[in-house]
C-alpha cells in the first residue's frame, strides 16, 4: 500500500507540528471580525483607508453617484456610441412599455412614464454600463395579480392606480434598505432553478393572458391559472374577432421572423429592436386607414400629452389596502431585484468589469421611490432591453439617458400618434418577448447536472402555470430553502483510502482504487458542526463503525484500532457539536477504539479548547493532516506488535 513508505515523525518535529490554538481575542474584536465577514466580504470601505477628508468625501460622493466617477473620462467616441444604443433601446421601450402598463393594469402612458424617470436616476447611482431599465412583464403580472385580487381596475381605477404607485414606493425603500443594510444574500434565496422555472412559467402565464387581445375578446377571466384561462377562451368562442386574430398571428409571425434572422446574423441586432416599433407604425397606419377600428379592432385610443405628473399625493399610506400594497412591492421587488442584479452581473461579466450588487440595490431602490413619485410603476432592468443595449455597442450608463431624452420627446410630441395602435400588435409584442424567456434547454442542462434543481424549476413552472404568480414563488422559495436546510442538517460524510503511490488520502467512493489502512478507519465531515447535524453525524460515525468492523472481520483483516476524522471541512461548530464530539470520544472508548482527529480549524481549536474537550481527547491525538495521522496511528500499531511479539519471546525462553 502507498503507506508503507512513510517515514514516523520524532518526537521534537511531532511537538513543533502541532495543531495550534489561536490566540484569544477580545469579545468586541471577535464580533466585529464576524460582522464584517457577513456583510461587508467586498470590503467596500477599502478605498477610503489613508486618505485624506477631502479625498474622503470625493470617494463618498463617487460610491454614492457612479456617474461622477466615469464622467471625467468621457469622450466623444462614447457618445457616438451611446448615442446609437439610447435611440435602438428607445424604440424598443417605447412599444414595450405600453405593452406591459396594460397588462399591469395600468394606463397606457405610465408606460412611457416608467422610461422617463427611472432612467435617468440610475444612470447617476446605477454600476452597471449595460443595463437598459425599464418596465417588466413578470413585475407587470404581479402587480395585476395581486393588487386585482382586492382592486378591480376597471370598476376602481383611480384606487387601483393609487395602489400601484404605492406598492412602488414599498418596493424601492425594501430594495434600497436591502442595498444600506448589507442585506443582498436574502436574494440570493432565489436560486438560478428557481429563476429559470418561475420566470418560465410567468412568460406562460402572460403569453396565455394575451389570448385576449390575440382574440378580440372584451369579457376575460381574473384567475391567470391555465385552466381559468382556457376555459375563459373556449367559452368565448362565439365571441372571437378574425380580423384581430390574423392581424395578431401576421406581427407575431414577423417578430419572430427578425429575432431569428437577428440571432443568425448578430450583426442585424437592429432589425430585432427595431421589430417591435415598426410593428406599432405598421399596425397603426393600417387600422387608420381600413378603419379598422369599426370592425372589431380594439386600439389604445388617446394617451395623454406631456411629461410625468407628480404623484406623491396620491400614495395611499392609511388604507384598508395598505397591507396589499406593501406584500405587492415586497415580492415585486425581490423579483426586479433578481432579475436586474443577475441580468447586469452577466453582461459586465462580458466586458471584464465589476458590479458592486448592494449598490445596483440602492440604485434600484432610488429610481422606484423617485419613480412612484412621478407616476411611474415598478421598473429594473429587464433582459431584452439589456440585450439590445449590449449588442448595439454601448459604453456607459449615458444609453440610458439618451432613451430618456427619446421618451421625453415621444410624450411632449408623439402620443397622439398612438391612438390607432391596435391593442393586437401589443399583445403580439409581448408574446415575442415572453417566448424568449422560456428557456427549455436551460431545464434539459438542469436536469443533466442536478436532478433536485430540475424538481425546484419545474415546481415554479407547474407552481405559477396551473396555480398562481405567488403560488410557483412560493412553492420554488420553499424547495429552495429546503435544500439550504438538507445540505446543512444532513451533511455529506465519507470513507478515505489511501491513492496508491502517494500520501494523499480520497474518498474512496471518487477514487476506486484508494486502499483502506489496516486496522484504521478514516472519515471526513465535509461541513460545520452545528445543533441541526450534530445528531445525525453521531448516528453515522457509529454506523460507519459498525460497517468497517463487520467488513473487517468477514475479510478477516486486523481488528479495527483507530478512527480518524478529518476536520479539515469543519469551518466552524457550536456547542452542540462540542457535545457530540465528547459522545463519539466516549462511544469509541467504550470499543476498545482511539479517536484521532486531523486537521481541525482555528475556530474548531478554539472551542474544543475552552470546552476542555482537547484534554480529553489528548493533545498528541490531534494532528495537522490526515498523512500525519495516520503515521502516528501506524507507530503505535507497529510498536503495540514488537512489544506483544517481545513478550511472547520472553515467556517462550522462560520454558
């Protein structure tokens, strides 16, 4: 075996090798160490050691407004360039932006409200270069969802309206305390599964939501579950519009066209961004000109002309529907967060630069109390829009404000031209979007890696399709957390052999070929030791015992002599896990066995020192590595037989 060769260490080296104990720290220093740790691991307070006050207050005003960072070194070439990613994004948010209002909802217009404002203020706080903000379907669902389970918009729409922005002004001071109190993990909670399956099912959701406008259809049902939905639509058919349908199937078929053509051809991104706006115009001139509009073509009718009114007065802070207002923009804004954050994380990923995610918080979070302020409703930074900003070669977050100029302009000048915009060509245009966030193959490489995230995502897909938005949410969060909840209370525990030709111990279940050590047992605990886990772990190192020694003795290889555990995956344990520690020493000692540990960490020392447990369990029987370990174990194996086989010598020269 590859231990044959291991040279004993004397005793000298054995002492000067020891696993040290850590110094003791005062109470204060150590919580401060640990709160750091847990949220501040970025270390953002970094750039302001050894400076002076006015350098100070220079960096706090750049961490606060990146804009006044990258400004200085703007040129004239990033102009050009933002210039062509602003107007490109604008045609895109211009069309999509009615698109999603009216399936909030919400009036039209605040659809273009929401690409007025919010732009502009995270262009000053926002880290990103590449995010294009605006209005979301699957924010734009949730809102309509829940606010219309206790609202009817269209029975009370000046309340529903009132409730929007203030589930708004909810969602950004949730978002920007999230991003002030270091408490970003929290979306972390949402897992890539749980993203993939939930937004999966809400593009289902609102592709199936938009047979309504496909159809013609003025009586639809509230429930947004498929089987409210089809038997909405099916006992409807009396009511049907051809004339809506083919129209809707004709632009739907041509935004498909370009976005393919546009992924064949990147060099055409163009074509894609600019499908949805010319699809407006298209379908605009030919109601105006057919007259449609008489022939069971629904249009959006008169938008109202100039910019965002105030609307501070109109949050609703004493209600009897405050508490739905304040649910919907807490779950709206863990939503946008997670989209925003992870869309912006991906694309600077592209280009080499990093995002301070508590930051994209607080930026978020601004916009949205700004936004529901000025008669806008929940925004982030959607995917698509992002996409197309990308793709057309945009530099800074000055993309972001020229599509604000060209929404400013739309809403001072061109509102009355959307008048004949046939509420069809919307609804097409949100199915082409919704379509790109179905992503199936995304679930095939789930299903390939990870069988229990492919469960997660389809339990959000089948969650939010056959029972609601918050039912998939919830239902995804809750499987999520229960894997959080598996990995800590049953932690992995495994056998390690010894790789042939080397001093390197494996798990013998990754390496076959690892060699068991005779009359040595050796086990890793591949996380912290903490109240959840430390019951199991005493119920499976006795098992594993119990295994080895049944093995041994139908082998009938060398009794069982030492069990080794290797710590080095241990990274902390509470007092519980003292305690179990103590329980395995004593049912070992009750087998005759040695317990040997290897390689326990600074926090691992620290406790089972002030627990007194390293006296117990004997300063010489806790090594540096498991190699060490073995060879202690080893020596004293070799020593206990020459001292038996002198013995036996002894008594035979004695007769």
């Amino acid at each position: 075996m590859g231990n044959v060769d291991y040279m004993y260490p004397s005793a000298n080296v054995e002492s000067s090798r020891r696993v040290a104990i850590p110094p003791p720290q005062p109470f204060i220093t150590t919580l401060k160490n640990s709160l750091k740790e847990t949220f501040f691991p970025d270390d953002p307070l970094r750039q302001f050691k050894n400076q002076p006050a006015s350098r100070k207050l220079v960096l706090g005003i750049q961490y606060v407004f990146p804009i006044f960072e990258w400004a200085p070194r703007y040129t004239l070439d990033f102009l050009k360039s933002d210039l062509i990613s602003g107007i490109t994004i604008a045609s895109l948010a211009i069309p999509q932006g009615i698109s999603y209002a009216k399936l909030a909802n919400l009036p039209p217009i605040l659809g273009l409200y929401s690409s007025f404002i919010p732009p502009l203020v995270y262009a000053m706080m926002g880290s990103s270069r590449d995010l294009a903000v605006g209005t979301v379907a699957v924010a734009s669902l949730l809102t309509a969802s829940m606010l219309g389970a206790e609202v009817n918009a269209t029975e009370n729409p000046t309340l529903y309206l009132h409730l929007a922005f203030t589930a708004t002004f909810f969602a950004g001071v949730f978002q920007a305390l999230l991003g002030l109190l270091r408490l970003g993990f929290i979306v972390d909670f949402l897992s890539h599964a749980t993203i993939v399956g939930f937004m999966a099912g809400a593009a289902t959701v609102v592709c199936l939501q938009q047979l309504k406008g496909i159809l013609g259809l003025e009586h639809f049902t509230k429930g947004t579950d498929i089987v409210s939905v089809m038997r909405s639509v099916f006992s409807q058919t009396h009511e049907w519009r051809w004339e809506s349908g083919v129209l809707g199937c004709c632009f739907l078929f041509f935004l498909l066209i370009t976005r393919y053509f546009s992924q064949k051809k990147p060099k055409f991104f163009w074509i894609s961004a600019m499908a949805p706006l010319t699809s407006v115009i298209l379908g605009s001139v030919l109601v105006y000109l057919t007259h449609a509009e008489k022939h069971g073509v629904q249009v959006i009718g008169e938008l109202k002309k100039g910019l965002n009114p105030m609307s501070f007065g109109d949050l609703l802070f004493v209600s009897p529907y405050l508490s739905t207002a304040f649910k919907t923009g807490v779950i709206t804004a863990i939503i946008a967060l997670a989209e925003g954050i992870a869309v912006g994380r991906s694309f600077s990923m592209f280009k080499n630069y990093h995002i301070d995610g508590n930051k994209e918080m607080i930026a978020f979070g601004m916009m949205n109390i700004a936004g529901s302020c000025t008669s806008c409703y929940l925004t982030t930074g959607p995917f698509s829009r992002s996409a197309v900003n990308y793709n057309s070669g945009c530099k800074t977050a000055v993309s972001n404000i020229v599509m604000a100029i060209a929404v400013m302009f739309t809403l001072l000048f061109l509102t009355p031209l959307f008048h004949y915009t046939p509420l069809v060509v919307l609804s097409a245009i949100i199915i082409a979007a919704m379509l790109g966030l179905i992503k199936y193959e995304e679930a095939i490489h789930l299903w390939k890696v990870d069988k229990f995230d492919f469960v997660v995502c389809m339990s959000a897909y089948i969650g939010v399709v056959f029972g609601s938005v918050e039912i998939g949410l919830v239902l995804a969060v809750a499987l999520s957390i229960m894997r959080v909840l598996l990995f800590v209370a049953r932690p992995k525990t495994f056998m390690l052999g010894n790789v042939p030709d080397s001093l390197a111990y494996r798990s013998m279940e990754q390496y076959t070929n690892a060699s068991n050590i005779p009359g040595i047992l050796i086990l890793e605990i591949d996380a912290p030791i903490y109240f959840a886990n430390s019951n199991y772990l005493r119920e499976r190192i006795a098992r594993w015992i119990d295994e080895e020694e049944d093995r041994v003795k139908a082998a009938g290889e060398s009794s069982l002599q030492y069990v080794i555990l290797n710590m080095a995956a241990v990274g902390n344990i509470d007092t519980s896990g003292i305690s179990m520690l103590d329980e395995v020493k004593k049912i070992i000692d009750r087998r005759g066995l040695k317990l040997v540990l290897a390689n326990p960490g600074s926090e691992v020392m620290k406790k089972m020192h002030k627990s007194e447990l390293i006296e117990k369990i004997g300063r010489e029987w806790i090594h540096l590595t498991v190699g060490e370990a073995v060879g202690a174990c080893n020596f004293m194996l070799h020593t206990t037989k020459s001292d038996l086989v002198k013995e036996k010598s002894g008594t035979w020269d004695k007769v």
